[in-house]
C-alpha cells in the first residue's frame, strides 16, 4: 500500500486540536495518509445539513474509511445520521485498563465489546398514550445480528479469544431470544470459538467480579452502551477509548469503516490546548489495524501506552502535558520505533 486515503470528518469543541494531534503523529508514520476532509461541524450542519451529510456520506463511500471527531448533538445526533446513511451495523469498542491512569478498579480489564448498532430499544423514541402511558417498540433484525456476530466471531478466532453473547433472553423472549438464536446459527460455524451465553444483569456483576473471564462480549444496541461506559469507568476514564463503526456489503465483506474517540466535544476546554488526544490516537490505530497494518496500528498503541504509563500524559489522567507536547512524545516513540 503506497498511500492510503481517509475521509476526515471535521467536528466541534475539541476537535480541532485532536486533528491536529492525529496529523502530527500520521507524520511519523512510514505509510502516507492522505486526508479527505468534509465539514461536520454544528455550524456547516446548521447551515446546509442536508449538504453536509450527503458530502460526509459520498466521502466515506468513496474512501470506504473514516475518522469522525466529536460532533455537538443539536437537532440530531450526527452519529445516529450517518449510522442510517451508511447501514453502519456493528460498533467494536476496545476497553483496555491502560498503566499510569489511576482507577478505583485493582483488576485488569481487557474487553473487546462488540454491539449491535441499530435497533433495541434505540430506533423507536416511544409515543405517550393518554396520561398514564408511554410505549415503544423494541427492534430487533436478523441482518445486523447476524453481521455484529460474525464479526465478533472472526475477531475472536483471529486473536484466540473467546465469545459471551449477553441479553435478557429469559424476559424479553422474543427479542433477546431472537438475537441469542442468531448468535447460536453463526456459532455454528466457528467450533474453534468458544461461545458461552450470560444473563445481562448478571455479566455486569460478574465483569467487575472477574473481568480476566471476558474477552469478546456480543451484545445488542443498548446493553453495548451501558456496558461500554461502565467498563471505560472501571479503567479509569470515559475519555481514553475508540470506536470502529461497520458497514457491510452483502458478500459479508467490510464496506465502510469509521473510526472514532468516545469522548465528547468538551467545550469547556477547547482552544487551551490541555486536551487528551489519545482516543483519536486510538482511533487511528484501529483505522490502521483495518487496512492490514496492524504493526503499524500496534507500534503507535505503544508509543501511546507507554507514554501514558511513564507520567508524559495530560492532566486529566495525572499528567502535566499539554497536548501538542504529549503528541509529541507519542510522535517521537513511533518514530524511533519504526526508525
């Protein structure tokens, strides 16, 4: 691979500095990435947001990888707009105990959640009935089932892990039952992957228990949401995660990747330059692991970790750096590692 090319999709707050941290560390890196930026702020969305999606969409397409910065939720959630758009079904969020950020959590956590993105509870806000009464459907469709757990299971015989599918399939029967029964069709076909199934009330309880006992944890939309959160709790911070968002093609192949740091915009630090970069870093990493160059997307895991680990980190998980100078802490590992 001589270049490769990625849909920028511009955000709010933050964003701006994280993209500046992405570039400079993209410096160090022996394969070039050419950027294609498309304008996702509040601003072009109040503006034109028909214009901007259709750009955002036609961008993604075409380069078939992203990176999205954090986007302010106004009239809607630019997420949700573009997880329709692009038939994104699966969310895949690593959530590793990282050294050198303090957390009330003694154990390791090492989880690979992979979530449903569409449906659950989710895609139907409900309507009141009356006084007394509000209702909504709860989603559940076979294809992006399906998607979510044949990636889960491929990702799991590529590492040597396992597979915990988690619902409620003893209360919701039909919905949950449905999924799990789905999850067991796919299973079939990877013997080499143990699949187990837990309760959901009760994996939670036993994650904080004995987290070195999951490792990829399938589950449907809102159960990878708590869950999400609540295992970037127990590391330490909601701040230091990323996301891969999938499209596939009917052949089962990957058709679009997105890429993305789960922290928000944090208006009230924007423009100081004390923000943390290393969920978008993060994000680059798996964008890098996507296209076959996962030495590539491990070596700059690395030079992040390790800075962390060694107290060059922002203030907000104890360090004293900036974010440029912790940038270039990071650029300058990967650089001499990949020298």
């Amino acid at each position: 691979m001589e270049r490769l090319r990625i849909t920028e999709l511009l955000g709010d707050g933050i964003g701006p500095e994280l993209r500046e941290s992405v570039h400079t560390v993209a410096g160090a890196l022996p394969l070039p990435l050419e950027f294609a930026p498309v304008d996702l702020s509040l601003e072009q969305r109040r503006r034109d947001p028909e214009r901007a999606y259709d750009a955002a969409e036609q961008s993604l397409r075409a380069t078939r990888i992203g990176l999205k910065y954090p986007t302010v939720t106004e009239a809607e959630s630019p997420n949700a707009v573009l997880r329709r758009r692009l038939r994104f079904s699966v969310i895949h969020r690593p959530v590793l105990s990282i050294r050198g950020i303090s957390s009330n959590f003694k154990e390791d956590v090492a989880l690979e959640i992979v979530r449903v993105a569409t449906g659950g509870t989710y895609d139907d806000p409900g309507q009141q009935i009356g006084e007394d009464v509000a209702v909504s459907l709860r989603i559940v469709e076979r294809r992006p089932c399906t998607e979510a757990a044949r990636f889960a299971f491929e990702y799991a015989r590529r590492h040597g892990l396992t597979v915990t599918s988690s619902s409620k399939h003893t209360i919701q029967r039909a919905t949950d039952g449905f999924f799990e029964a789905i999850v067991r069709e796919v299973a079939a076909s990877y013997p080499d992957v143990h699949h187990r199934v837990e309760l959901f009330d009760a994996l939670l309880a036993k994650v904080i228990l004995r987290p070195h006992d999951y490792q990829v944890v399938l589950v449907l939309n809102e159960y990878g949401d708590f869950l999400s959160d609540m295992a970037c709790g127990l590391v330490g911070s909601l701040g230091t995660g990323a996301s891969g968002n999938y499209a596939f093609a009917r052949d089962g192949s990957i058709e679009v990747a997105m890429f993305d740091p789960a922290g928000g915009t944090a208006p009230d630090i924007a423009g100081r330059g004390v923000c943390n970069p290393t969920a978008a870093l993060l994000a680059l990493g798996l964008a890098l692991d996507h296209v076959g160059r996962s030495d590539l997307g491990g070596a700059l895991r690395k030079a992040v970790l390790d800075a962390i680990a060694g107290g060059k980190s922002t203030a907000d998980v104890g360090g004293k750096l900036g974010t440029r100078a912790f940038t270039a802490v990071v650029a300058d590992a990967l650089a001499d590692a990949l020298a």
